[in-house]
C-alpha cells in the first residue's frame, strides 16, 4: 500500500510478545511517538 501510494517506510516498529491491553511497556511504541514528536521522516 505505501508503494501504491508514494510513501517511503522510514522504519518498522515491532514488538513481539508484549501486548498494549495489559499496559507493558512498549519500548518500541515509545521510540515511534519519539520519532513522532521530532518530525522524522
């Protein structure tokens, strides 16, 4: 779909095993807001 549309992937944030419902710490969704906050691209 990113191809299709025109978007370029600047990264994959996965974790596997930790479940958001539980309300672990999420080491990678935290990185992503981070990301988010310094406008990368």
């Amino acid at each position: 779909m990113c191809e299709f549309k025109g978007y370029e992937v600047y990264n994959v944030y996965e974790e596997r095993g930790i479940s958001a419902k539980t309300g672990n710490y999420r080491p990678k969704f935290e990185e992503l807001l981070q990301d988010i906050r310094d406008k990368k691209s």
